[in-house]
C-alpha cells in the first residue's frame, strides 16, 4: 500500500526516498520499456504516492535522466578523471578500461541503462541530446585526447584513433546487443571478447609495426 503524500523528514529519508524512485523507476523501465511506463507505475513499486515523485522529479524523463547521471555518467567522469591525471600509457589505460567495463557495467543495472538507453532513446530526441552532452561527448573527448597523446608520444603510429574514438568503444555497444538478443542461445565471454578487441585495435595503431 502506498504511503500517503508527504516530504521527507530529513536528508537521509529524503535520500533514502530518492533512491526508492530511482530503483523502482528501473525496475519499470526494464520491465515495460521508457515510453510504456507512467509515473504511476514508477510510485506503486516504490510504495510511495504520485505526488511523492514530484517533490524529486518533474517528469518521468527527468527520473531517467538522474538514472543515467547518477548510474553511468558520474562513475564514468570520475573514471576519466583518475585516469587522465595520471601520466599511464595508452595501453595502460585501454586495460584498466577493459577492466571496469568487465567488472563495473556487464552484468549490472548500468548494462541494463545502457541497453535501455539504446533501445529506447532514438523515440525520445531529447533524452537522446542529453546522453549525448552528458556522457557520450565527453567519453569520445576523453578517448580523443589518450589516443593523441599516444601519438605524440609514439605509442600510436596513427591518428585514427583521435578521428575516430568511437573505435574504441564498438565492442562494448556489441557486447550490449549481444547480451540482450543472443547470449541465451550462444553465450559469449563478453568481457574477454571487449579484452580482445582493444588489445586488436592496439596492435593496429602501433608505430612499430
């Protein structure tokens, strides 16, 4: 039974509140898909009145957009971060990348953003601006600027990498696909296979072969 409409107390149930609409809103998004869901659907499984939802969020978008903030993008930026304020080689970085994407997101409801993200967005534009400024430009920007410093180093006998940083993530949105269509029915080692294709695209950019 859903509770009556009410703010929080306090900064711990306003968050722990928080978390309740998050979790139940990708719970009904993975079940019915983005355009399927209503608010309603989103506070039944929290347990909370309509109106509850409303004191956090204006609209069912802006809930998955803090899904996509809160799940993806602020991990990815502190990922970023670390990285680049460390003086590592491309290599170094493309394998502690492999690693997070093994460990950190397969599996995980950041997977299940992911493959909502992909699925569903290309029907609502400006979700779709929003993954876009939050978190696929500033990971291609990213990737951009560890491949050009590769090159300037001399790790990277090609640019192709600084034109085309998209390259470096084509396995992951596979592994995404793959996942959700056919790992059923032929089962892959996803994590080994993103593995394979950064240490393949490596060896291709290398000025010493």
């Amino acid at each position: 039974m859903a509770e009556k409409f009410r703010a929080a107390r306090s900064d711990e149930e306003r968050q722990a509140r928080l978390q309740s609409i998050l979790n139940a809103a990708l719970d009904a998004f993975a079940e019915k898909g983005l355009g399927a869901t209503r608010l309603e659907d989103i506070a039944t499984r929290a347990g909370i009145a309509k109106g509850t939802i409303y004191l956090y969020f204006p609209s069912k978008q802006a809930v998955f957009e803090e899904l996509i903030r809160s799940t993806i993008v602020l991990p990815v930026d502190i990922l970023r971060t670390e990285l680049l304020a460390q003086d590592l080689s491309a290599q170094t970085v493309f394998g502690l990348l492999s690693h997070w994407v093994r460990n950190e997101f397969l599996g995980t409801n950041r997977e299940v953003i992911a493959r909502l993200i992909l699925s569903e967005v290309g029907r609502f534009p400006e979700i779709a601006a929003f993954c876009h400024r939050e978190l696929v430009h500033p990971v291609m920007e990213f990737l951009k600027q560890i491949a050009q410093r590769a090159c300037e180093r001399g790790e990277f006998g090609s640019d192709v990498l600084v034109r085309f940083p998209q390259l470096a993530v084509a396995s992951v949105l596979v592994a995404i696909t793959w996942n959700d269509l056919f790992q059923d029915v032929e089962p892959l080692d996803l994590g080994a296979m993103i593995e394979s294709h950064l240490d393949l695209l490596q060896r291709a950019m290398r000025s010493d072969l």
